[in-house]
C-alpha cells in the first residue's frame, strides 16, 4: 500500500493546480529584482510575495485580465500596486478588501459616455488634455483638464458606479495670458 500511495500522492501535487495562476502577477522585475517592499517599525525592507493575501491577489487579477508588472507596496494598514507600465496604483486595506483604485490618463482616452457628458455640459471647443480618476467601489470621480486657445479648466466630475449617473463637482475656468 505505501509503494503505490508515494508515488500516486508525488503526481498528484506536482500537477495539482493553485487557486491564483502565478502567471498572471509579475511580482518582480525581469532583471531578478524583488519589488515588493514593506514598511517596518525599522524602515524599508524587501517584502515577499506571501506578504500579498490571495483575497487581494483575485482581485486584482479581476481587475486586469492580462499579466501586469507591478511594483507592491506593504504597510501596516494598507497592501499598494503600483503598475509599471501605465500610470495606475490599486490600493487595498491589508486584510484584502479593496479600497481604490488611481488612474492617470491621456484625455484621448477618456469613456465615450464621459466625453458625451463633456460635450452637453462644458463649452464644446474645449478639448481633455489629462485625467487622473479615482475609483472605489461605489463612485468614481474624474478630475479632468481641458483647454483650448483662450482658456483651460479643470473639471471635477463624480459618477455613481451602481446607477451610472454623472454630475459636475466643480468647474474651474482659467484665462490664458
């Protein structure tokens, strides 16, 4: 009985699958370097990639369908990503609930829905240069920067994520010299 139950129980946890691919998260940089840093009551220190609960790892992994190099940041209250190759920083609390999420973009790719909303709600000869959004689970708010030759502004704009509505926040308008 102990002949064959070694060798079946060997193949059975060398094929066995994990919950979370680990070939979805680059945790670390290509030239061998850990990116994944802790905050200690003693400073900085190289953290690891069981630091990063699994709760946090689905998530994020629902968030982006595609592997995505990220630089992880651990503190005592609070687990940061940080992706390298866009401006993003996903932020959760440390037992794995999402907080927020930070992006900063150019405004060419702003949501059609948003740049509809634009054109009803601001003067049409304006045109989005940058957009940093913020998103939590429940609203997400665009702070978008827009100009044309004789102005520039700076629009906040909320948007309910349950019910899709937009509203304006706050619309400053500047003159240029």
């Amino acid at each position: 009985m102990k002949k064959l139950f070694v060798p079946l129980f060997s193949i059975l946890t060398i094929t066995a699958n994990p919950q979370i691919s680990p070939a979805k998260f680059s945790i670390h940089h290509p030239d061998g370097f850990q990116y994944i840093t802790m905050k200690t009551e003693k400073g900085l220190k190289a953290g690891y990639k069981n630091n990063i609960s699994a709760d946090i790892l689905r998530h994020f992994s629902k968030l982006f369908d595609t592997t995505v190099d990220a630089d992880w940041f651990i503190d005592d209250e609070e687990v940061t990503a940080s992706l390298k190759n866009e401006n993003v920083m996903v932020r959760y609390k440390k037992n794995g609930c999402y907080v927020s999420t930070r992006k900063v973009y150019d405004g060419t790719k702003l949501d059609e829905n948003i740049l509809s909303f634009l054109s009803e709600n601001v003067n049409a000869d304006l045109v989005p240069n940058l957009v940093t959004e913020l998103s939590s689970a429940e609203n997400t708010a665009y702070e978008i920067s827009m100009s044309n030759d004789k102005y520039w502004c700076v629009l906040i704009i909320s948007k309910n994520n349950e019910e899709g509505l937009l509203s304006i926040v706050s619309k400053t308008i500047f003159k240029k010299a």
